[in-house]
C-alpha cells in the first residue's frame, strides 16, 4: 500500500489488498513473493473517437465495484500505436498518485466533482517505460490505482476500429452497443424532482439526457471560471453523471484564455463535449428499440443554449458576485446581469496573445487583461462615476471601459435591491465582491502543466521509506486540496471565508462589514477588524488578507 485516501473511507486497507492487488500475468518470469491466487476482472467496452484500435478499456479492470487501474494488457487493448503505458497495460506509481490527488482537487473545485480513487497500490514490479530504469524507488515502479466505477457515454458509442485480440470471442460491436443504448435511459441521471414520478422508458431517456446536458454545462462554465482545464475532453473522459475522469492531461491555468498548448484550446474545448453529445445522440437514433425517440440535434442545440447561460452566471462569479444574489430576478434585472456577464466573457477571451508554458513565470504579462484586478477596482471604488477613471490602467480601450462600468453600475443598483443585500452594511456588498474576486483568482502553480508530476517525483526520490513517504505525500494533499477548497468556496448564507490554518478563519461579514477572527477550538469570536478598510486593487486586497492572516496566525 503507497497510498489510502482517508476522505473516501469506502474499504480498509487490508480489504484493499486483498480484493485489487492483482496484475495480468503477462511477463516470462513470476513476480517473486506473489501467490497462485488469481481473480476475474472484468474489461469494459466503449468506443467514441480517439480510441484508436482499442475497443474499450486496455489497462483497467473492475469487479463490479471499483475500478483498478494499471492491472495489465486486457483484451480490447490490441493497438501498439500508443505510448508505453497503453501498450503494456501498466500504470506508473507516479500516475496513480497524480490521479488520486486531482481527484480530490476537482471534487472540490467543480459542481459535479470528479471520479475519485480509494488508494494507490505497490505491485513490487518496475515500470518498464522507455528510458532507461537504473533505480528501482518509487518513481520508477509500477502501481495500481483503485478507483470508483462510473458510466461513460463512450459505453454506449461503436468503438469502429477495434481490433479484438486473438482467441477472444466477443459479442459483435453493434449488437454490444444496442444492448448498452436500451439499457441507457436507466444509467442516465434524473433530476431530482422526477426520481418518484412513475415515467416509460422514451420519457426517463429524454429526462436523463436533458439531465446529463445540464450537468455537463454547469460543469464546463465553472471550470472555465476557475481556470480549471481537463485536456482531453472525449466520450471516455466524462461521465453520464457529469463528473471528469482521467486526468493526465488537466491543468489550472493562471489566465484565461492562455492554454493554447492544449488542443483545442481553451475556449474551444467545448468542442469535445457538443461531440460528445452528437455521437451519443446518433447511436440512441439507430438502436433505441422503443420507437423514434426524437433525439438526434436536439440536444446538442440544448448544450450550447445551456453553456451560453451557465457561462454569464459563472463569469459574474469572477467579478466576485455569488449565484446566490441572482436568484428572484425580475426579467429586467436578470438581462442587466446577463449583459454584465457578457461583457466579463468578452475580457476573458481576449488579449491573450500567446500560449502559456507551465515552466514560463511571467504569466501576467499574457495580453492585455487582468480580470481579478479590474474586478476589485470596480468594487471598490464608492462613486458609480469614479469607475471609469479607476479603470483606465486596467483597460486601455475606452469603448470597452465605457461599456462595462456602465453596465456594472447598473448591475450593482440591482444587487442593492435584492432583498439579501438590503439588510447589509453599506460597505458590506463591496466587501463581498472584492474578497469574492479575490480568492478566485488564486494561483496554484504546483497544478499547472507538469509541476505537480514533477513534485511527486522529488518526494519519492528523496523519501525512500514508505511510512514517511505516506505522510509526505497527505501532507502534500491536503496543503493542495485546502487551498482549493478555500479559493473556490464562495459566500455561504452570512458570510465569506478569507483565510484559515489549522480550524481557525478569518470570515467576512457583509452585515457589519466586518473580518472575524474564528477559533473552532474554543468557539471564540474575536472581532479584528471594526472598520473594514477597502482595497482599491487586486494587490492591496491580498495584502489585506496576508496582513490579517498573519495576525490571526
């Protein structure tokens, strides 16, 4: 056992290995120490573009209820046109940790989370990748990671190309993927208010798919708020559920608009999803047994109508503004706040001239805008005609300017109005605001573009005895997920967190316009700050934060 993921308590280590500590016996000479016990593992097959000559899953497993990954070569993986990984059906230990890790990321970073994964196994066996493996530590061995099982639409698309190993006789590609389509209106999510209401099978098909298409949208607009970036966005790597799974490829980007490294870039990556969605919606024409179903482009239009509108709704989260304060719009004010947000659309997609490198520092220099600190000076400034003075560095065209403190005035009298905001200080919504923007636009270099892998493999390298290197590497997750988990939590009812350490907080009450000092240990209230100090940009706001943080500290 390398790792046991502590926040998915689902089986005991020792269950753990006895039920996933197996690997496909694909090698001349024995693993020394391994016994003659052996399991069945079952391989699933799905198709969808991408998959090259597989038909399915080439390296996982599962028993009906998790998932391990790295097991070795299963029979739907028949292409060698791929890299060492895929074509021998490992899994470096390396990977497995990176996977669990951005696991507990995206759970909480996305609307829908991510699939998860219990623990990462030691086989005792090298990863045998193409350079050459002097040292047999950590780093240089072969793992098996042991995840959570979810339905992919890749399950239920033709895997065309698939070329099946010799001696395996499997049930014919089509007539595998018609039982999986009329099998599919019961995998697919139901929203919450159908799940009693007794429906056919073309009514739980069209519920589940508008459902999945609505998860999916959600998904992806907050992603692109956050800056969170999966890679490889294909029928396999995404679930019926709406969760991400497969994360090799994912990054947080520190701009936006700035990943053009990536194909297609980032505000193309949709391209994957609507895709998606198309084949998906092709295969329910052709093989749904349960007459027409009236599938095909109707939901391809709902998932570019529903990303337009969640991606207004999340952009105005960059500016700070909680989705909660939009809630009871009357239609007048709900079109005010969906111009504001696309407008904060049309900067962020921008002026970003080059793409960014993971190993490049100098990532604010990438075109011409800085969100984050056009939010703040435009929730700090008092005077609704201050704002475009305040924001002349900031943006150099005036029409642009023009256009959005315009619109942000007008959207900041709706807010006022709103019944929540009424009852607050008058300092209190410019508070909300600029802590909100602030803390959204945090930087996590170690998730940028390989850092990550390249932590990992320093802590393995440096930390040989696997008690300590356990604990490095939890202390290295929770550093990660902490972090995230305080940048991407928003105001909750009172408040809003601004920093914390060890159960202590610093939260802001937009009530009082007050920062409050929270001891969990002892339940204290302490009062810090009577008179809350508004920044006038995004460098004195994290000043603001350090400063304060470092006296609760």
């Amino acid at each position: 056992m390398i790792f046991s993921n502590c926040r998915l308590p689902e089986l005991g280590e020792e269950e753990l290995l006895a039920q996933y500590a197996f690997v496909v016996r694909d090698r001349e000479s024995a693993l020394q120490g391994s016994s003659e016990e052996s399991r069945v593992f079952l391989a699933d097959r799905y198709g969808g573009l991408g998959m090259a000559l597989h038909g399915g899953s080439g390296r996982v497993g599962h028993d009906g209820r998790f998932e391990a990954k790295g097991i070795g070569l299963t029979p739907l993986a028949t292409s060698r046109a791929v890299d060492h990984a895929y074509s021998s059906g490992e899994a470096s230990v390396i990977e497995c940790i990176l996977e669990l890790i951005w696991g507990e990321v995206l759970e909480e970073a996305l609307p829908h989370g991510a699939v998860r994964s219990l623990a990462v196994l030691d086989t005792g066996l090298p990863f045998e990748s193409a350079g050459d493996l002097a040292s047999h530590d950590v780093c240089s061995m072969r793992g098996i990671l042991v995840r959570q099982r979810a339905y992919r639409p890749a399950h239920f698309m033709r895997a065309i190309y698939a070329q099946v190993a010799p001696g395996e006789h499997l049930v014919p590609d089509h007539v595998r993927t018609a039982n999986a389509i009329n099998a599919l209106p019961y995998l697919l999510p139901l929203p919450a208010e159908s799940n009693d209401r007794p429906m056919s099978r073309v009514e739980r098909l069209h519920a589940g798919m508008h459902e999945m298409v609505e998860r999916l949208a959600r998904q992806h607009a907050a992603a692109r708020a956050r800056r969170f970036m999966h890679g490889a966005i294909t029928a396999s790597n995404l679930t019926l559920d709406g969760r991400w799974i497969d994360y090799e490829s994912t990054s947080h980007v520190p701009v936006f608009g700035s990943s053009e490294h990536f194909y297609p870039p980032f505000w193309s990556d949709d391209r994957g999803i609507w895709r998606t969605i198309e084949y998906l919606s092709y295969y329910i024409d052709k093989y749904f047994d349960d007459g027409d179903p009236g599938i095909r482009n109707n939901y391809v239009e709902l998932f570019h109508q529903r990303l337009a509108s969640e991606q207004r709704t999340a952009s105005l989260s960059v500016l700070g503004i909680p989705e909660g304060l939009l809630t009871d719009l009357d239609s007048k004010d709900a079109l005010v706040m969906d111009k504001l947000g696309d407008i904060v659309l049309r900067i962020a997609k921008s002026g970003r001239t080059r793409p960014f490198c993971g190993a490049d520092t100098d990532f604010h220099t990438f075109g011409h805008y800085n969100l984050a600190d056009i939010a703040v000076r435009l929730a700090a400034t008092d005077q609704d005609e201050s704002r475009d003075r305040m924001l002349s560095a900031a943006i150099s065209c005036p029409a642009l300017r023009e256009r959005l403190v315009t619109t942000y005035n007008h959207a900041l009298g709706v807010l006022r109005r709103h019944n929540t905001v009424r009852s607050w200080h008058r300092r209190g919504l410019a508070g909300l605001l600029i802590f909100g923007a602030t803390k959204l636009a945090s930087q996590f270099p170690l998730l940028r573009e390989g850092k990550l892998k390249s932590k990992l493999e320093a802590i393995c390298a440096e930390v040989p005895d696997r008690v300590d290197l356990r604990h490095a590497i939890e202390e290295l997750l929770q550093s990660i997920v902490a972090d995230v988990k305080l940048a991407m939590s928003g105001y909750r009812g009172d408040g809003i967190v601004v920093a914390n350490d060890h159960g202590s907080a610093l939260k802001f009450y937009p009530t009082t316009a007050e920062l409050v000092y929270l001891d969990n240990g002892s339940a204290e209230r302490l009062r810090i700050h009577s008179q809350f100090d508004v920044p006038k940009d995004l460098t004195q706001s994290i000043a603001l934060i350090d400063r304060f943080s470092q006296r609760t500290g």
